[in-house]
C-alpha cells in the first residue's frame, strides 16, 4: 500500500471510529431512501454493520436492491464545517447477516453501541452487514480522494 493510501485509511479510521451515525441511503420502488443508523465498522473497514427491524421501510428496500451507501461525517453545524468538515461516502452492497454469524456481528456491534442491546435482541431486527466497495472522502467541498476495495468471493469480516 502506498504512504497516500496509508494516509487516507487513517483519516477514514479515524472519522468512522468516532462517528457513531450515519445517513444509509437504499433504493426501493418509490426511489432513493435516506435515514440514519448506528453503525459498526469492521477492523480492516471492509464492512460496516448497523440493524434495522424487518417492518422498515429500509429493510423492504434493502430486499428489493443491495446497493446502498452511507455517509458518514465529522460536521458540527458551525460556520467552520465549510473549510473543515470531513464527508465520507461508503458504497457497496448489503445482506442479512446469517444466524450462524449473528452472534459475532451483536457482539461487535454491542462493543460501540451498548445501548441497543434491548433493540438487537429483539426477533424482529435483522443485522445487516454492508461490503463495502469503494470509500470516497470530501473535504473542504473540493478535495476527493477514493480508496478501492477489490471484492472478494467472500468479503465478509465477521
């Protein structure tokens, strides 16, 4: 890996480990879909969890397409957000975690978000877990940089 790409992992690291929300964006019949989640990042950020129960809106449109991204930011609502706000753009495509990895996936999840431990025992809630494509960061409104993930037959990390 080169020092830039190097740089730029720990920049993303580095947001995506102190931010504990995101805006998910899903595509259903109606069109494009964006809401907030918790979400987990995986050690080697390859992927990203977050839980949604199966009546949501999101869960129908993550049924009817797999493509999703997420954004994540580090904004403070302060006229300094326009030089020095940071935005990262997860893409990639999501399933439901299987029950055989479900306990690993709560428990990392549970790591960050201790709080949702009522909200993800509930039989109603399905893990999701996002494999994640391609990060794009924006900072100052005009700096875009991109990593890459190759995918891999089986890019999960739980």
């Amino acid at each position: 890996m080169k020092a830039c790409d190097e740089d730029l992992i720990r920049r993303i690291r580095n947001i995506l480990e102190h931010q504990r929300l995101a805006v998910l964006a899903t595509e259903g019949d109606e069109g494009p879909y964006a809401n907030i989640v918790s979400f987990t990042p995986s050690r080697d950020l390859k992927t990203l969890l977050f839980a949604t129960s199966r009546s949501t809106r999101k869960f129908s449109n993550l049924m009817h397409s797999t493509k999703v991204s997420l954004l994540v930011d580090n904004r403070s609502n302060r006229i300094e957000d326009f030089s020095d706000a940071v935005a990262i753009t997860a893409m990639g495509s999501a399933r439901e975690v299987q029950e055989k990895e479900k306990e690993r996936a709560l428990e990392l999840i549970l790591e960050i978000h201790p709080h949702l431990k009522t909200f993800l025992r509930s039989p109603s809630i399905a893990v999701m877990e996002v494999m994640v494509h391609k990060y794009i960061m924006v900072c100052r409104f005009q700096e875009v940089r991109e990593v890459i993930f190759h995918e891999k037959e089986d890019n999960s990390s739980i």
